[in-house]
C-alpha cells in the first residue's frame, strides 16, 4: 500500500512537471487578430465553476502550428471562408412552400444573427435545449416550408458557419443556470465518463494533459468556440458534434449520433468551459 | 502405428493444458501493490514480439504516450513518462500488472487495462464507433502482454 501510494506520487509530480514544462514549450505565445482588425481573446482566466479543474483556457488554435495558425489570422487563407460565403448567399434566397428567405424574417445576417453564435446552445421556449442547427432547421420546416438540412449536410455546415462568423469576438455567453441547468449538469456528468473500452474521458485528454502529445497530435483543451472549423485532414467543415462523436469513438467506444440530446448537453457543458473566449467564426485546424 | 496415436494424444493433451493454463482476464489475481506474479500463459515472453506489439497501433500502442529510445516508431507520445530504464524501477510482476491494469498500480491513471474484457461504459468494436460485440476480446491477447512484459525486461539503463 505503501508503495502503492509513493510510487503514484511520484508518477503524478514527474506528470506534473512534464506537462507545464511541454505547456511552455509547446503551446504557441501569439494573439490571434484576424485580418488585422479583429481581436480575439484566445486565453483568459477560467470561470468559476472550473475551479479546481483549470486555471486558465485557452482556444484550440494556441496549440496549432506556426502556418495553421496563420491560415485563422486572414480570411484570404482560410479556406472555411468560401463555406461562410455560399451560406451567406442563401441567407437571403427564398426556398420553401412559403417562399421566403432568412433575410425575410432576420434582415441582414450582420444585424439579425450578430452575437448569436456565443449563446449556443440555449433553451428553447418549449423547454428543450437545442444547438444552432436545431434552430435552423426549425425555422426551415416551421417557418419556409423546406426541407430540414441534415445535421452534417453541405447547406447546414455553410449556413452555421456563416452564422458564427457574426459573432466573432464576441465572448462565449452561453447561459447555465435556471432552466439550463439539468442540461448544463448532464453534460458535465458525460464529460468527466471515462467511455469505451480505453476507458477515457474527455477529461483525460482535455483536462488532464492538453499541451501534451498522443503520437503526433498535440493535445489542447478541447474547446468549441472556434467552430464550425475548417480540417485540413477532411479538406471540409468539422461541426461540433462532428469532433464528439470522433472523439468518443476513439476511446474504442460505441459513440452517440450528430444531434443527439447527449451531444447537445455535452455541447452547452463544453461551451461553458469557454467562458471568458471569444467566438473564432471559422477555425483552422489540422 | 502405436506409437503414433501415443504421440498425438500427448500433443493433443499439451495443447490443452497449455490453453487450461492460460488465465483469463476476469482471473487475474492482482497484489496490493498491483503487481501479478504469476505469468499469463506459462510460457515465456518474446522480446522482439514484444517490441513490436508496443510500437504498433493497432496493438499495444504504447508509443501514443510513452516515448521508448529502443522502438523505431516515430512521434512518440508524453502522455505518459518515459519507459526507458522502467526495468530499473519495476520487477517483472509490477510490470504485467502496470500492462494487464495500470489502474492497480496507479489509482485513476489514464493508462488503458491491455487485458480487460469489462465491464466498461459504452464499450465500442474497435475504433468504428459501433457497439462491441458480446464476446469484446481484450486489446492484448495472453501471449502478447508477456511478448510486452518481457520486452519492457529489456528496458534497463543501469
């Protein structure tokens, strides 16, 4: 016991100083401003309800290389920017038995969606917690008359992506009290399971040793308010849950569905971890 | 002709003793400190097997977080500390402990069990993100946690 107990000690403070060590090593000490006008804070205090687990926060684009953090930093180089564009473009085109377009109930996408991307994903009147893209496609089948876009579809990845653009440098606001509370607790119960037959939680990769190496990837906090991002490995748009289920399923895990309840209270738990970041609108990553 | 049914029923009752031998993952008998004494299989490890099963990925993927100067396998991982000269700091029983589950040795670490069959939450068929299958194998066989106990044997820097 003895041993037990000494031996685990000593492996936690030689972890320990290994991973501040690499922290200083490895994670990039540069401020991303994108096309030289637009500061966004990508490291701030932690809030409050972290205590205990993070000091700081940081965005996932601190732990990226030299050249893939320039890609973020000019909209000429970030190729996610032709997905905000063909989004922007349909905002304002009818579609629909009711033939009408975003534009025809929201105005202009820089005035009616300004700030909503960093209060995603919030409580609905009806009570149920939904993400940006539940919102859209209810405005789509309820209001247009069309077609819901499937969650991962082209039309979807364009059109958050466009959306979140509006809100860039904007902080996280996501709201976790009052009725999305239950939500908020659920997610933060997922977030510390230790899932698959690896038996890992998000927090053991996210919390326990971002700034870290798993083979060749570099390890960052985990943070969502970079996204939707662009991957350089896929050449296309990486949603939110997109990464979640990656994520679980690497643990050798049966992973849960893009739109799944589970995967919205993780997101508005992941989110609240941001709190204190600024909204990216359209990051770049490997 | 005699003589040769003798020899395969000896074969035979080999082969089935060895399997007999073999102890299950739900059968290992862990000490308090962790360690596991007793060999999985009865039969000796394989050094280079066992350097082999720890550089590759869709083994024992040990390189994803430790790095080890003596495997030829390129970006290892800190996630964990280094394995060099882990012969130096750990007998032969603690090591098949720390590969067999790590979690008897260290409380909570978030190094995988080689050779653990569940109970686990949500257990997956590999990495396709579907539900394992009812009989989910360990990540290592038997053979293969001694193959990687004995390669870490080798690990000595004193």
């Amino acid at each position: 016991m003895t041993l037990r107990t000494s031996r685990t000690i000593l492996a936690a403070t030689a972890a320990f100083a290994l991973s501040t060590a690499a922290l200083h090593a490895e994670m990039a000490d540069d401020e991303l401003v994108i096309n030289g006008d637009t500061p966004i804070t990508v490291k701030a205090p932690a809030a409050d309800h972290l205590e205990g687990h993070l000091d700081e926060v940081y965005s996932g684009w601190l732990f990226r290389t030299d050249e893939t953090r320039a890609m973020e930093q000019d909209d000429f180089d970030n190729p996610i920017m032709i997905f905000a564009e063909q989004g922007q473009e349909t905002w304002s085109t009818a579609d629909g038995s009711e033939g009408k377009s975003c534009a025809d109930c929201h105005g202009d996408i820089s005035e009616g969606m300004k700030g909503v991307r960093a209060s995603m994903p919030k409580v609905n009147e009806a009570g149920k917690l939904w993400s940006m893209e539940d919102y859209i496609n209810d405005c789509r089948t309820n209001r247009m008359g069309a077609e819901a876009w499937g969650w991962d579809s082209t039309p979807m990845h364009n059109m958050t992506t466009a959306i979140a653009v509006e809100s860039r440098g904007m902080p996280v606001s996501v709201k976790i009290d009052g009725d999305a509370q239950p939500f908020w607790e659920k997610g933060k119960e997922m977030y510390y399971t230790r899932y698959g037959q690896l038996e890992l939680s998000c927090a053991s990769c996210h919390e326990e040793n971002y700034g870290n190496y798993i083979r060749a990837d570099h390890l960052s906090q985990g943070q969502i308010q970079g996204f939707p991002v662009y991957r350089l490995k896929n050449a296309g748009v990486v949603s939110i849950h997109n990464r979640f289920k990656g994520c679980i399923r690497d643990t050798r895990a049966e992973t849960y569905s893009p739109g799944s309840d589970e995967f919205r209270n993780l997101e508005l738990y992941v989110a609240s971890r941001g709190l204190g970041l600024d909204i990216e609108g359209g990051g770049v990553r490997p | 002709m005699k003589r040769h049914v003798a020899w395969a029923a000896m074969a035979v009752t080999f082969a089935a003793s060895a399997a007999i031998a073999e102890t299950a993952p739900m059968d290992v008998k862990f000490t308090d400190v962790g360690a596991v004494a007793e060999s999985l299989t009865g039969q000796p490890g394989d050094a280079t097997k066992g350097a082999e099963v720890a550089a590759t990925k869709s083994l024992g993927n040990c390189v994803a977080c430790h790095k080890v100067s003596a495997l030829d396998a390129s970006f290892q991982g800190n996630v964990g500390p280094e394995l060099n000269g882990a012969a130096d700091r750990w007998d032969e029983s603690q090591l098949r402990g720390i590969v067999v589950d790590a979690k008897h040795t260290f409380e909570g670490t978030v190094m995988p069990a080689m050779y653990k069959t569940g109970p686990f939450i949500r257990p997956g068929d590999g990495y396709t993100g579907k539900a394992a299958p009812a009989d989910l194998p360990p990540i290592l066989n038997a053979q293969q946690v001694e193959d990687v106990v004995a390669f870490l044997m080798t690990l000595k820097e004193e």
